[in-house]
C-alpha cells in the first residue's frame, strides 16, 4: 500500500476507511450540497474497498495500480485467482519425500539421488478452493503461486457508474468496432436495395464494374473501357513499360516521377 501511494503521488489519492463511515460523510455531503454524483458510491462500498480518487488518465492510473503485486503464498480454503501449474523438473528433494508426491498422485522417478517430476502437474484452476494437500505441495517445492496487489473494481465518473474492465479498451478497439458496424450496414442496404451512405460506394462501384463487364463484352466502348481493351488486346507492351530496365543505372531510376493519372484512372486500376 505503501509503495503504491508513493507510486500514485501527485496523481491520485488512496482513502481507506471503515466502509459505515465513507457511506455517512457520503450521504451528508449530498444533503449539504445537493451533488448527488457520488450516491453510486455508496453500495459500492462493501467488504475491504477503498476509494482512489483520480486526477490524470484512468487507464494509466490503473496500469500503475495494478503493477504494485506482492508474492503470496498459497493457503488452505483460500479461492485460486489464477491457475497453478507444477512444473515438470527435479525438485531438490531427497527420495524419502517419494511417498508424498504418491499421495498426491503425483508421477516422479529418483534422478541423482533427488525426486524428479516427470511431467507438468495443472494443481488448481481459476475458482478452484485450495486444500491443505496442495498448499502442503507448494509448500515443500517454495513456491507463491498467487500475488497480493489493489484491483480496480469500479469507475464512478460524473456520476456514471461502470465496470473497471472497460478501461481496457482502446481507440484502437472503437476503430474496428466502428467499422464492423459500418460494413453491417453497407450489406444490409446492398442486401435490401435500399441506399445508404455507406452502401452508395460499393453501388456505385459495382454498377462501373457491370458496365465495363459490357463494353468489354460487346462493341459499346467509352474512355476508361478503351484503355482496359488495349490492355487486353496488347498485354504485352503494358508488360514491358511495367517492367524495370535492365542494368539502369541508379540516377536513371530517380528520374522526375510521371504526372498523376486522373481519378477514373486510378479507380480503374484499383479494380482490376
């Protein structure tokens, strides 16, 4: 606790109280004032909370929080938070600890006169209670399989009141949740025919798309088909200005680039 109000100073602030007490000078300041943003605070101060009041970026106060964590060992009718695993490997142990890894049925084999574990042993799952047989275990090969650390639970902001978790996403996130929302309604107008401002680019495109199909088809021609049948006509000459010259020397290749194409033109090769 120490270590993270030192970490947090400047930024945050940590409260820790008796919980009644919090709820009184809680329910009092909004009589008093008539600010009622913190009510949602109240139920949720409950068993061993305490209050962080924040000034700079939530996500980055949280990160801090959460990098404070202390080694603990494991013990009896304790609730496993995280999965524990026994690795495969020699344990140090002398042989007459043979019969306890039995007990546990626990696969070993005497290795240079110490007990070897043959292979990795899962001992406890998330929500698993831990038995005195297991904490007896890690015990014996020194191991802390759980850490102690302050977990962010809730966010009071404005009054609005919401699930740490939330602080995990990113714009990153919004982006990609945006645009699946975005592609969901461009296939529901295509689908429907009924136009949309984010179905109108794909209509439009698919409508050129048809056209030229036409043209090259057909005799019907207009400007951007003539190119596209030339290119189908003479495939070899368009290969051959694609391709660098051979042996060019290094000035050559920075020569003054060619004038932009017009926008039909780029939207044309886009396609094909």
């Amino acid at each position: 606790m120490a270590e993270i109000r030192r970490t947090l100073r400047g930024s945050a602030t940590l409260l820790m109280g008796k919980n009644t007490l919090m709820k009184k000078c809680i329910r009092a300041y909004s009589e008093k004032t008539g600010d009622s943003k913190w009510d949602g605070l109240v139920d949720l101060l409950v068993l061993n909370v305490g209050v962080l009041f924040v000034e700079g970026s939530l996500p980055d106060i949280r990160k801090e929080v959460l990098a404070n964590t202390v080694p603990a060992a494991a013990k009896a009718g304790a609730i496993a938070n995280r999965p524990v695993t026994i690795p495969a490997g020699n344990t140090g142990m002398d042989p007459s600890q043979t019969s306890f890894f039995q007990a546990l049925n626990i696969p070993t084999k005497i290795t240079k006169g110490s007990v070897e574990i043959i292979k990795d042993i899962e001992l406890l799952k998330v929500g698993d209670k831990v038995e005195s047989s297991a904490v007896a275990l890690l015990n014996k090969l020194d191991i802390k399989p759980f850490e102690y650390s302050l977990m962010p639970l809730t966010v009071l902001d404005n009054g609005s009141v919401y699930d740490a978790a939330v602080l995990d996403i990113t714009d990153d996130d919004l982006v990609a949740s945006f645009k699946a929302g975005v592609n969901n309604v461009a296939a529901v107008s295509l689908a429907t025919g009924i136009p949309t401002v984010a179905s109108v680019p794909h209509s439009i495109i698919n409508a050129y798309k048809n056209v030229l199909a036409i043209a090259i088809a057909t005799e019907y021609s207009f400007p951007l088909a003539d190119k596209v049948k030339d290119m189908i006509a003479n495939p070899g000459a368009y290969a051959a200005a694609a391709a660098p010259a051979a042996g060019a020397a290094a000035p050559a290749a920075a020569a003054a680039a060619p004038e932009p194409e017009s926008e039909e033109e780029e939207m044309m090769m886009d396609l094909f």
